[in-house]
C-alpha cells in the first residue's frame, strides 16, 4: 500500500460520518427493499394473474401499485444513505396506497393494514440508543 493512500477504515468512517445503523433498521431496511421489490415484480409481470384474483379491480391500480413499490424501494434505499426525505416519500406512499385500497373496495381493516409497515419502520427508527436511526437521518 501507498503511504499517501489513506486505510480502508479511516474511508469508510469518513463516508459514513462516523453513523452507525442498529440492527434491528438495518433488517428491516432490507426487507422493504426485497418485499417491494417482490410486489412490484408481481404487479408488473403477473398483472393478469392478480387482475384475475381481483375481478372488481380498477386495470390502472396494478401499474400504480408496481409503481409504488419501486418507489419505495428508492426510499428505503435513500435511507440506508441517512436520507429523511426516503421516510417521508414512505410515508406518502402508505398513504397513496391506503387511499386506493380504500377506493377499490378493501375494507378499511384490510386498508389500515397497510400501514402497519409503516407503522414499523417509525418504531425501528426510534430504537437503538445511540445508533438511533431518526437522529441520524439528514
């Protein structure tokens, strides 16, 4: 290794900003990126399956949803990147998404469901001490 060049180490903290993720966000990060990008895939290549599966559905709803998910796919990855602005596109997409179910007929149990990830991903913001996730979000 060149002496001019700086150890690994000293790099990755001084990318990071010296913040740390708790476990607990770190999964839960991961999961919004593979589940939303699980119902996106879904929505797009099975849109007649779940059309099928969904006689009364609207036919925009599916690209919507599809759409919606790779959006929120961006926002946790903007997350993972200590962005605030990932938390509340997520917080606009719930609220997009919970408005459709409602307007196609899911019953408001079912609605309010969908928000209970979002319910989550503000708790495993709030936990973790120092490793606190919202504190470190810019």
């Amino acid at each position: 290794m060149d002496e001019s060049e700086p150890p690994r180490e000293q790099e990755e903290v001084e990318m990071n900003d010296g913040k740390e993720r708790h476990g607990c966000l770190t999964a839960w990060l991961a999961l919004m990126i593979a589940a939303n990008s699980i119902v996106a895939g879904v929505y797009l290549v099975g849109s007649a399956h779940v059309a099928l599966s969904l006689p009364g559905e609207p036919k925009w709803v599916g690209p919507l949803l599809a759409f919606v998910g790779m959006l929120n796919v961006i926002f946790a990855i903007a997350m993972f990147q200590w962005k605030r602005w990932g938390f509340f596109g997520c917080v606009a997409t719930s609220v997009l998404a919970f408005v459709v179910n409602l307007g196609t007929g899911l019953g408001i149990g079912h609605s309010l469901l969908g928000l209970a990830g979002l319910a989550v991903l503000f708790g495993v913001l709030q936990i973790g001490g120092e490793k606190k996730g919202w504190t470190q979000l810019e």
